[in-house]
C-alpha cells in the first residue's frame, strides 16, 4: 500500500524542508490579491504623474576645488595618524567643511543676501499682511536655505571636490557656487591665523603650569618610595600559591556539591533511576518477584473475573510487593539528601579562606600599585610638557605666513538649460512607493487572515499537500450521470477523477479498499464531496458502498433520494442483516447505507460497528466512509482507525488554519501509521 500523506510543500516523506516556501506562500497571496495590487499601484503612478507635471524647472551651476594635503603645511598641525591616508577619508572632512555654518556666513556677506530676493524675511514683509524678522533669524533662515540646495560632493578617489547648486535663477547659482568656493578658500587662511595667534599666547601660559606640575609629581613619587620601603613582588608569591592551591580544593569541592544535587533533584524526579536504588540486591529480589506476582495475576485475570477471590488475593499480594520496593527506594534516597548539607557546608568553608587569602594579597600589593599609579602619571606628566613645549617653538616660527590647503580649478558658469526635475524618475519612484505599499498590504492581510485560501495554505499549516483542489460541488443529484456531455461540470469531473485515483487505486487497485473522509465543520461540504466521489467509484466499475457515519447531521440519503429510517446506527445497536438497510442511487449504480435515527456517540466504538465494516469489506470494493468532524465527535476515531487512508476536506475561504490543524492532530492520536491526506473545495 502506497501512503498519500507528505511533508512540507508536499515533498516525499524524509525530504528536508522547501527553502522557496515562503516565495511560494508570498506569490499566492499577491496572486490572491492581485487586483488590490494593481490598483494601488496605477493610484500611485498616476498622483506620481500629476505631481510631476506641476513641479517648477531648476538650473544647476557647478565649480571643482582641490585640495591639496600634500604641501608643506606653514603651520605645525598635529598628526592624527602616520600611515596612509585614503583621498576620500580628506574629501570626506572638507566636505563638510564647505557646507559648514561658516562658510556659508561668509557667502551671505560677500553677496549681500540679506538685501536680495533670497532672504525669505523680505519675501514676507511684500507680502500682504506679512511680517519683518529679526536680523539674525533672517539670516539663519538663508543660511538653511543654501544648506538644503547646496550638493558637495568628492570626485573618484582624487582631491577635487564639486560644489553644485540649485536654484530658479541661473546666473545666481553660479554666483553662489563662485562664493562658495572662494569663502572656503578664505576660510582656511582665517583659521590658520587665528590658531597661531591664540596657540602663542595659551601654550606659553601652559608651559609654566606644566613644569610646577611635573615637579610636584616627580617629588611625590620619590617621597611615597621613601614611606613605603617596599620592593616589587615582596611578599605576595607565598599567598598567590596559597589561594591558586585553595581555589583548586573549591573547584572540587564544588563539583561534588554538584554531584550530591544531582543526585538530590534525581531522586525528587524518580528515586527508583538511581544506580544505588538500580543495584541493590533486595530491590532487584522484590523487582523480580513483583514479575511472577503480576505474571500470575495477569494468567488469573484471562482465567476469572476482577472480583474473583483467586484474583484479588493475587493483586492484593503483588501490591504488598510494591509497598515494599517504595520502602527500601526512600530508605536510599533519604541517605542521599544527607550528603548535600555536608558538601555545601565544605564548600562554604573554603570560600571564606579564599575570601581572608585574597584580601591579604590585596592589602601586600596596595602600596606596589600606588606606586605604580604615580609614576605613570609623571611619565604623562613629562610627554605632555615635551609636547607642548616642541609646539611652542613650531608655532612661532611660522606664525603670519598661512596660505591656504587648496585653489579653484574651474569657476561655475550660468546654465544655459535646466537641470530638472526628472519627471520620469518622478513617475517611477511613484510607482515604486506605490508598489512597496502593496507589498505591505498584500503582506499584512496575508498575515492576519487566518482562513486556509490555496493548497499552499493547507502544506504549510499541516505538512500535507492536498490531493486535489476540487471546484464546488454541482447542487443537482447524480451529477456523473451526465458529466461527459455537461461542460460546466468538466473541471469538477476532472477534480473527482484525480481524487479517485489518488485514495482509491493508490491504496491496492482492484483490491477491497475503505476509505474515510471528514471535515474540521459540516458546512466544509464534504458529505457532498464524498458522495461524488462514491458515485465516481461505481460508474467506474467498482463495486462501491457509501457508509453515511453522521449520526448528528446525516445528508447522504438526502442527496441520493433516499430515506432515514433504518440504517447504519440502527444497524450497530438493534442488529439486522445489512441487505435490510443498503440502498441504491437512482442514478447509479452506488449501493449506500443512510446514518440511521440512532445518535449515541458510543456506537463508533462499539464492536457491531467493526463487524458492520468487515462485512461490507468483504462484500465490496470499496467502501467509503462518511466521517463527522472529528474535533466535535472525537469517539468517530475508532471508525477512523478502520480505514486505509483518511482524507481531510477544508473549503476555501471558509477553514481556518486553527480547525484545521486540530482536526489533523486529533487524527494523529488514532496512530501513526494511519494515513492522511487533505482535499481542498473551492468557493
């Protein structure tokens, strides 16, 4: 017999997982939504477009100016690093340099912005009704302007920087680049001077506080050496032996603390799994004849009943057994928990001599580290007053012939046409927000709709692929009858043909087969889907019964055109050739067994209902079995049990992951080896 159930993504039994499962799950909940998609994304592009149309014209001016990190620098800098310096790591800095408040200051200035038509304050005093800013406001404001409209950017790996501008206004985005880089320019020449200046004047004032400083320190040092008469490592390699040779005792004696806890949570967990408890010669002698005890009593049992006198002696003698095999297990686990107490007070102990011997240690080598701790700081004292004093001397020689790091290689010109806006980015970055918007939508309705929708669906909540997707069932009674010549019924046909195939010849070909089906709800539809299929079964040739095992809903007589009167429950409780009870659809040649007005969950479980199933697995082909959903009527398994394969219907739309998977677990309990497989009904 060849199984129907698989794993993950439908792969074969022992397969690992599918790694293109959630591309998969994420492509069929965008097929799914693909209308929602398409008209977020056309709203998207078409606002993009309409957006685009109204947006202003802009000209770009451009200029370069290098930098120059090689020349002899007139004024000592310090070194940051004296390795190799990347050109972008230098580009990088003077960028932002060049869109710095400063600069751009500086440019205001030379250009007379606040009296122009760039300064927003003037702008809104001609409006109606406007008012005048302050004049540091105003300024601030033009300054954030140019900020936003200013690109610098490095070129490659050179030192040639690009400063951009944008504006309405040609000629004054060239003006504004030319500013711009001449300010900067200029920039660097103010700062030089001013740092010179102001190095002069501090680093002369340091260098006397320095020079007290070190010789205070230096006396320090030599007054402490004096006090302590102490020499390094004195008296401090006998205790560091000492607690290295205690630490390795506590290691151990914490291990064997651990050990007894072990043993101690053991033996609270199940005493009877201790080695002491496993080889002791008078529990494995009580084990052995509590074996014989029960041995007979079990030979007792298939001979009487449970209220035999021969029986009872029996248990009542392997119970006293029992008893005393839990005697002489407590008697063990209690001699184990006394030997946590006494490890955990050795461990304590020799924590404490740790503790005394490491506060000796630290006490002996407390005056070797504040000796240590005052020297470095005269060794720091003495580099910093070096330092400084070598860039006292650099500084004064060098001071009033500053020169600038850099010059202008190509002055910005006027744009002749404009530089944007690209409309057409416009329009395709419209698309793109438009289409990451549907992504999230899709994505989010995906994630919290909780109903089974594709095959897909059903693979990833259960780990089985569907055998079929079968389209809904036609409403109209015997619709096989006439499936060849009805082409609205072609697709459903199709559907029940693949089923057929896959639960019934799947499962031994000519060969007695039963195959059962159930729903996670009745409203699934599967006492139709099963009914099709058992019509499909005997137009086919096979001689087919259709069992209607759905005492609290039972449809199948309905569809067929039969009656409720007398049938398989009734059957199983009052007895009765099955002859009495079979039916037969008017359309077909399908016999069927109606679930009869007998409701007693009980019967699933009875041993007439297994009888019932052998003799109509005797007599029949196949024999299909309509099951209730098992969540609902959990006594149903034991019917299920009888078949060879289970097949679980979930409807489109309408099944939700959680009914699902609770029906495919309350199945499992039948046993493993039952074989499932899972059917999906279109809305």
């Amino acid at each position: 017999m060849s199984t129907v159930e698989t794993t993950n993504e439908g792969q074969p039994a022992g397969a690992g997982p599918n790694p293109l499962a959630p591309i998969i799950w994420l492509a069929e909940a965008f097929w799914q939504y693909k209308w929602l998609v398409m008209t977020v994304m056309a709203a998207g592009v078409i606002a993009a477009a309409v957006l685009a149309g109204r947006l202003p014209n802009v000209y770009s001016a451009s200029g370069l100016v290098e930098i120059d990190p090689g020349q002899e620098s007139l004024l000592p800098r310090q070194q940051v690093s004296s390795g190799y310096v990347p050109p972008e790591t230098i580009t990088e800095t003077e960028v932002q340099v060049i869109r710095s408040y400063a600069v751009l200051e500086r440019v205001v200035d030379e250009l007379a912005l606040e009296f122009s038509a760039a300064n927003p304050a003037l702008r809104a005093a001609t409006a109606p009704g406007g008012t005048v800013a302050g004049r540091e406001s105003a300024r601030a404001e033009i300054i954030s302007d140019l900020q936003d409209k200013l690109v610098v950017r490095p070129t490659g790996r050179s030192y040639v920087v690009e400063v951009a501008y944008e504006g309405a206004n040609p000629v004054f985005v060239a003006s504004i680049v030319n500013a711009v880089m001449r300010q900067y320019l200029s920039l660097d020449i103010a700062a030089q001077r001013d740092q010179a200046t102001d190095s002069i004047s501090q680093i002369s004032q340091r260098l006397g506080e320095l020079r007290a400083d070190l010789d205070m320190r230096e006396q320090a040092v030599e007054d402490f050496r004096a006090q302590s008469r102490i020499t390094e490592g004195a008296g401090t390699t006998i205790i560091a032996e000492q607690l290295a040779d205690l630490n390795e005792e506590l290691v151990r004696a914490q291990g064997a603390l651990a050990q007894a806890r072990a043993a101690a949570d053991q033996t609270r967990a199940g005493g009877e799994v201790l080695p002491q408890v496993v080889t002791s010669p008078l529990i494995q002698e009580l084990r052995a004849q509590a074996t014989i005890q029960q041995r007979a009593l079990s030979e007792l049992d298939a001979l009487y009943r449970p209220s035999h006198p021969r029986v009872i002696q029996a248990r009542e003698a392997l119970e006293a057994i029992q008893a005393d095999i839990a005697t002489e297990t407590d008697k063990i686990v209690n001699s184990l928990s006394t030997s946590v107490g006494a490890e955990a007070e050795r461990v304590a102990s020799l924590e404490r001599e740790a503790d005394a011997l490491r506060e000796q240690l630290s006490a002996q080598r407390g005056a070797e580290i504040e000796l240590r701790r005052l020297e470095r700081e005269v060794d720091a004292a003495q580099r910093v007053y070096e330092t400084l004093l070598n860039r006292y001397r650099e500084v004064q020689g060098v001071a009033g012939l500053e020169r600038p790091d850099g010059r202008i290689v190509a002055a910005a010109v006027p744009p002749g046409s404009p530089s944007g806006p690209n409309r057409a980015l416009v329009v395709a970055g419209g698309g793109i927000l438009a289409g990451a918007a549907a992504f999230a939508l899709v994505l989010g309705i995906a994630l919290i709709d909780q109903r089974i929708r594709t095959r897909g669906d059903i693979t990833r909540t259960v780990g089985i692929a569907p055998l079929a997707v079968v389209p809904p069932v036609p409403s109209s009674r015997g619709v096989l009858a006439g499936l060849a010549g009805r082409r609205r019924n072609a697709a459903f046909a199709e559907a029940i043909t693949h089923l057929r195939a896959a639960l019934v010849l799947r499962q031994g070909g000519r060969d007695p087969t039963i195959i059962a089906m159930t729903a996670p709800d009745n409203d699934v539809g599967h006492a139709d889907l099963i009914t099709a299929l058992a019509q499909a079964c005997a137009v086919a040739g096979d001689a087919t019964v259709l069992v209607d095992a759905n005492f609290n809903d039972p449809t199948v007589h309905e569809r067929l055109g039969g009656s409720n009167e007398f049938g398989v429950s009734d059957l199983v409780m009052l007895g009765g050739e099955v002859d009495a009870a079979l039916q037969v659809d008017r359309a077909t040649p399908l016999n069927y067994l109606a679930a009869g007005k007998q409701t007693d969950p009980s019967l699933y479980r009875s041993k007439a209902m297994g009888s019932l199933v052998d003799a109509l697995y005797r007599r029949f082909d196949v024999v299909i079995i309509n099951l209730p959903p098992i969540v609902e009527r959990p006594d149903a398994q034991a019917l299920a049990a009888e078949a060879e394969a289970v097949a679980i219907a979930a409807r489109a739309g309408f099944t939700s992951h959680r009914d699902l998977v609770d029906t495919v677990q309350t199945l499992r309990f039948v046993g493993p080896s039952l074989p499932l497989a899972t059917v999906l009904i279109r809305s």
